[in-house]
C-alpha cells in the first residue's frame, strides 16, 4: 500500500523549517513524522502527515516547493532483529530503497518509512513476505 509523504525543498537558513511548521498549523495538518536531509544551501524536509494533500497545497500556495511522493510505511515488532529481517527480505528480493526514516516508536511495534524505486514491486514483496504494511 502506498502512503503519500509531502516532500518540501526549504532554504538551508534560519528560521525556515519555522516557517514550513506554521504553515501546516495554520492549515490544521498534523505531522506524524519528518526527516531532512540538508546540505550547506538547501535542505529536503520530507513529511508524514494526516492529511498530505492538504498540507502540499498550503505549503504550494505559500510559496514552497512542496510535493507529494508515494512511499511505503512498514510495521516492525519491537523485538531484537527485527529490521534487519525486514532489511533482509528487502535485499534478498533485490528491492531498491531510496531511503528511509523511522516514523514512531510507541506501543507494541515501530514503524518505517520507505521510498522503495519500485512501488509496485515493493507491495507485492512486502505481500508475499508478510510485512505489515500502514495505508494513511
């Protein structure tokens, strides 16, 4: 199943994220995880969201470069090795992972976010391997 992340291209300078956050606040979008990525000019923030459609086309009007990406969003049991396995099956499969960051760590599992190369491909592993898979 694919999930829809908000991807925003932000100036590396102070006060930016900032402004991205409002943003969404000011448009009721709760953010349930994020990650950036920066260099010395620029940064990548990429979001998880309640409503990822929503909080694009803020971003969009406010003048960010903002996107929606699909990307997968795994569930792993808070046990020793568990990634890994996942990682394994993911490696063993022959599936690309464009990156990926971690979403929550509360209750009985964690969860991953994943932008496999191949999305439909990605699905069919995660089926056929019996990863639990999040659907927002």
């Amino acid at each position: 199943m694919a999930s829809k992340q908000i991807s925003v291209f932000i100036e590396n300078r102070k006060g930016r994220l900032g402004e991205v956050l409002d943003v969404l606040k000011e448009n009721a979008v709760n953010i349930l995880s994020l990650s950036i990525a920066d260099t010395s000019e620029y940064g990548l923030l990429r979001i998880i969201s309640d409503a990822p459609q929503k909080g694009q086309e803020a971003l969009s009007k406010a003048g960010f470069s903002a996107m929606l990406t699909d990307v997968v969003i795994l569930q792993v049991p808070h046990t020793p090795g568990a990634l890994q396995n996942i990682l394994r099956v993911i490696s063993d499969e022959e599936l690309g992972i464009e990156y990926m960051y971690g979403l929550s760590v509360a209750g009985e599992e964690a969860s991953i976010v994943v932008k496999p190369s191949d999305l439909e491909k990605a699905n069919a592993v995660f089926e056929k391997h019996q990863v639990d898979t999040i659907d927002l």
